[in-house]
C-alpha cells in the first residue's frame, strides 16, 4: 500500500471579508503515487485549499499534516509581478543553462528569450519558463492549478504526455476535462 504524503481533516476557511466559510470540514487523504483531481465550482476555493495545503494560507479550522519526505512543484494559477522584473537565465543555475535552454526549444521557447526580463515575454511564454522550472526541481508532488491557462495545444499534449509519464503525485486543478480524465485517477470535490 503506497504511503500517505498528506491528509486534511475538518478544514474550513473565510477570507475576512467573508460572510460565510468559503469551504468547510474539507476532509482528504493523498497517498504516494495519488494523481488528485480538485474540483469545485468557480470560487469554490480550490485555488486557497491548494495554498493551505502548502502552508502559504492557514486554515481557519481543522489541519493539514504532511508526513515523509515530500519536495513540492507547485504551477501556480497566477503568479507574483515581482517574478517579471527577473532574467530568465537567472532562474537557474550556471550549470542547468543548457538544460534549461534545450527544455525551453522543446516548448518553442528559443534563442534570445533566455536573456530577456520575464515581463518582456508573452503570457504563454511565462507559463512554459515556469514549467521547465518545475521539471528541473524535480519534485516528487507536483501541485498545478489551472496549467493549461496561456498554453498552445501542442504543449498542452507535450503536458499531458509528461503528466502522464510522471510516477510520483499530482493534485491537478483544472477547466480542461480532457486533460483532468487523462491525469487523474482519483477525484476530491469542494462543495459548500
């Protein structure tokens, strides 16, 4: 039986301008190897469950317990502006230059782009530099909330593909029924 990685009981939150809970007494369990699809309606909260899982948000009740070794991956739906004052090649290291330039051609990201500010560069751009990130750090929980936004189809397939390859968990947060049939085997949904 595979090894639970991390589980939720009673988990409940409102942001403070919230009259009422945005989610209550959420309850999971996710084991090793567990490809989680989270879905919820529009403003249901997935996106806020997923940063309590990280430990970014506090829940206002109820707790997240990780167990075992974990390194997280996390694709978030929308990222941080400050990200766009950053020089691609300065998210790696030296030594990962060529890598992370071979990763970015096979995503059609090329040439003087690796040089280039983050914010000088499409929105679909960020996303595949951001996702050539996350596969070089190699994570054993990939967490991915909404990663097709900005996408062409043919990353989308090249996603999928590399999705579907990936041997360890994944919580996927996703609009795109296809891919989210195709990933996930196992489903927790937020209802209020």
């Amino acid at each position: 039986m595979n090894k639970k990685i991390v589980s939720g009981s009673d988990v409940s939150f409102a942001y403070s301008d919230m009259k009422d809970n945005l989610f209550e007494e959420v309850e999971f369990s996710i084991y090793s190897g567990d490809r989680i699809g989270l879905l919820g309606f529009n403003g249901s909260g997935k996106t806020t469950l997923l940063e309590i899982i990280q430990s970014k948000l506090t829940p206002d009740a109820g707790k997240v317990i990780w167990g075992g070794q974990t390194t997280i991956g996390y694709l978030p739906q929308k990222w941080n502006s400050e990200d766009d004052k950053k020089e691609v090649s300065l998210l790696f290291q030296k030594d990962e230059w060529q890598r992370a330039r071979t990763l970015m051609g096979c995503l059609k990201v090329k040439g003087d782009n690796f040089y280039k500010r983050l914010g000088e560069l499409s929105e679909g751009q960020k996303r595949k530099i951001k996702l050539v990130c996350l596969i070089m750090s190699e994570p054993n929980v990939l967490i991915l909330d909404e990663p097709t936004t900005h996408l062409d189809y043919i990353t989308v397939e090249i996603l999928e593909k590399a999705l579907k390859d990936f041997n360890e968990t994944i919580i996927l947060v996703t609009h795109d029924k296809f891919l989210r049939d195709r990933v996930s085997e196992r489903e927790i949904n937020i209802q209020r």
